[in-house]
C-alpha cells in the first residue's frame, strides 16, 4: 500500500508527463513567431530590402478646399500662370471632355465619376456616377460617356444633356481581368474610332498571364477586340501624334532595382503588335535579374525616352491648340504622379516632350514644377487635357482639384 507521499510524488510526475506530452519538441523554447505577411507592392524585394523604410504614400480621399492649396508655388516658364480651376473633386485622377465642354472626370478610390460644368466665374461639380469599383478612365465618344472600371467597360448615352439624372449605365465590355494591382485604366479613343484599353501586369515583376501586360483596342460596342502592344508593365496614359497619327503611352517601370533604374518608358507604336520588353527587359537596355536570363533586350521595342526612375508618369496628351507659343505645337506634356520607391523624391511635375518629323525625342524638360518642396510635396498630378481655349487641365489626387494653366500673351 502506497504512503501519501508516494502518492503525491507519483501524482506529480503524472502531471509533468502530460504537460510534456501536450507541448511540442523543444518545448524549453518559445515557437518562432509566424513571418510576417507581406504587402503586395512588397513583391520583388530582395532579402536586404525587406526592412527599408520606402512604401506607397497613403492615398488622400478627402477633397482641399481651394483656398488651401498653394498653386503660388507652381512654377512654369514665362508668360504661364497656374490657378486652382476646380476643387472639390476627391481623388480626381483622369480627365475627358465632352462636345459641350463638360469635364468628366475618373477617380481610382472613391468610387466616383465627376462632371465640372463652366459657369464662368465659377466652376459647378457634380457627381454623376458613384458606387463603381476603380473608374479611373474616362472617354467621349458621340455624346456618350465610356467609364472604365476593374473589369468592365460602362456607357452612359447622350450623359451632356442628362448631368441632373444621368441614365443607367450600358455594359460594353467585360472581359477585362480582376487584378487589382494595376487594375485602374486610363482610356481614349484613336483616330481609328476604337477604344484604346490598358490592361497592367498584376505584380511589380513576374510573368504577366496572357491576359495582361498589354494594351488592348476594341469597338465603341465592346466587339473586335484586338491586341495593339504586347509586354507593357502599367500604361495610365496615352495619345496619337496628330500628324503621323501614330499612338504614343508612357510606361512605369518595377520597384526594387535600386533608386535610379529603372526609368519609366515614353514608347511609341510603330505598328501593332510589338513587344516592349516586360518583365524580360526594362528601359530598353537592361535586363531583369530574374526573368530576363537568357534574353537580349534587342529583340524587344526600345524606349523613345527615358522619363526618369520611379517618377510614376502617368497621363499625356499632345498640345495642339493655339494659346502656347508655336514651339509648343505637336509637343507631348505628361504629368509625373511622383516616387516612393526612391530615397530621395522624383517626378512631381509636368514634362515636355518635343519630336522631329521622324518620331525621335529632340527636347525633354520641365514645364510644371513645384509640386515637390525639398523632400515634401504638396500636389501629385495624374492627368493633363487640353481646353477648346487652348489652355491645359490639369488633375491632382492628392488635393481633390484641376489646375488651369494658361499663356498670356
């Protein structure tokens, strides 16, 4: 028969042995902490940049009023000035105008789609679409308004003449992937009558499905839909030489190279179909040190014009209206969104872009600057539109408003 302290001692060791039993091996040590999730503008980072400091500015969704935006600070070349034309757009991004002079205008976050209405002294902002997932592009075609959201093309018919109560969206075309990561799309129309669509490649470096990576054409009725270039990475801008009529884009480049490679590409179409290098080559003459092993960036279309490392150009038109003085005339000007991926600050301005008869790049320089102070910045443009006038739009996200630059002659 068992004394009590045989029987604690024998209770004590029972209760030692299930405790081990119920932990794991090692249990002397505390389980190692599960690696942290990462983000997906994380991807493509290289083992000793996992603990840099660089990631995308959070977004600003709320709207300035105009009276706190210091546009004093924009500086342009002589005889331009700046004013605040319209605020109250929250996360306005890119820009269309309709035959009566009506600005829509596309957001990424919020949901929404503007119309400003010229009323002369002032400037009338009303919400005509909402509740949409990224409908950053925007178009006119006939009196129509065509919406690019994620997936899908939207038309709303005769929308000039119906601001008060705009009508229930047609469905154009919904074959477009759901990749959220360079998901939202800039759209235009060509001299063709086709609507040209962007379709950016779902990371920061892999290797793109057939389905993205490219820019896309099809019909004003969402039929025909054609493949124009091949091996894009993130197009938010595009236009057509108003001579040779030949479509030029701007392209943004990877992360996580280093702070000045690579550039973000100017390209031009010469015909349809070309591939311009991504994930293989970047800038047109260097290879990626994952998926470009065993290439030559020779074979793929080579860049126009370096437009500078993480600068983030986005929208550009080709000016050809009156107002600028005539060495202005058939020049590109593409507004640079700005960097996080770079240690010290770049992009933040509008640049200019001249071309001789042959398409190559004669001049690129600022136009716009003052957006970036030192290492703050105050304003991010995203778009830029000609007026009927002759004077330029401008849109910037960051303070809700479209800036007017104009010449006085």
């Amino acid at each position: 028969m068992m004394t009590v302290r045989e029987m604690v001692l024998r209770s004590s060791a029972a209760a030692v042995l299930a405790l081990a039993l119920a932990l794991p091996a090692g249990a002397q040590q505390q389980p190692a902490p599960a690696a942290k999730q990462k983000e997906g503008w994380q991807q493509g980072q290289r083992p000793e940049q996992e603990t840099s400091p660089l990631a995308p500015h959070a977004p600003a969704l709320i709207a300035k009023q105009a009276k706190d935006i210091p546009i004093d600070k924009l500086k342009l070349p002589p005889g331009f000035e700046a004013t605040v034309w319209a605020s109250g757009l929250a996360n306005a991004r890119s820009i269309t105008v309709g035959p009566k002079g009506t600005v829509f205008v596309g957001t990424r976050l919020v949901g929404k789609v503007y119309a400003v209405v010229d009323k002369g002294d002032r400037r009338e902002v009303v919400t005509i679409a909402q509740g949409l997932h990224r409908p950053n592009g925007v178009a006119v075609k006939d009196g129509n308004l065509y919406v690019a959201e994620l997936s899908r093309i939207l038309r709303y018919d005769d929308i000039e003449n119906h601001l008060d109560k705009p009508p229930e969206p047609q469905i154009v075309y919904d074959q477009l992937p759901k990749d959220e990561a360079h998901g939202w799309k800039f759209i235009a129309f060509g001299p063709d009558g086709n609507l040209y669509v962007p379709i950016g490649a779902p990371c920061n470096i892999c290797m793109p499905p057939d389905t993205n990576a490219q820019i896309r054409r099809i019909k004003p009725d969402g039929s025909g839909m054609e493949i124009v270039a091949k091996g894009v990475r993130n197009s938010v801008g595009f236009d057509w030489h108003p001579v040779s009529k030949e479509m030029w884009f701007t392209d943004n480049g990877r992360d996580w190279i280093n702070d000045d490679q690579p550039n973000d590409e100017l390209n031009r179409v010469r015909q349809a179909g070309l591939h311009f290098g991504y994930p293989f080559c970047h800038q047109g003459d260097l290879l990626d040190d994952e998926f470009g092993k065993g290439k030559n960036c020779a074979d793929y279309e080579p860049p126009a014009q370096k437009l500078g490392a993480h600068v983030a150009s986005l929208g550009m038109r080709f000016y050809t209206g009156d107002m600028f003085p005539a060495e202005y005339k058939n020049n590109m000007l593409i507004a640079q969104h700005g960097s996080w991926n770079r240690t010290q600050k770049s992009g933040y301005r509008i640049m200019r872009v001249a071309v001789d008869d042959s398409g190559k790049v004669t001049k690129y320089e600022p136009f716009a600057e003052g957006f970036l102070q030192a290492s703050e910045f105050w304003g991010r443009p995203v778009d830029v539109q000609q007026m009927k006038d002759g004077s330029l739009l401008v849109s910037d996200d960051w303070n809700g408003a479209i800036y007017r630059i104009a010449y006085k002659k």
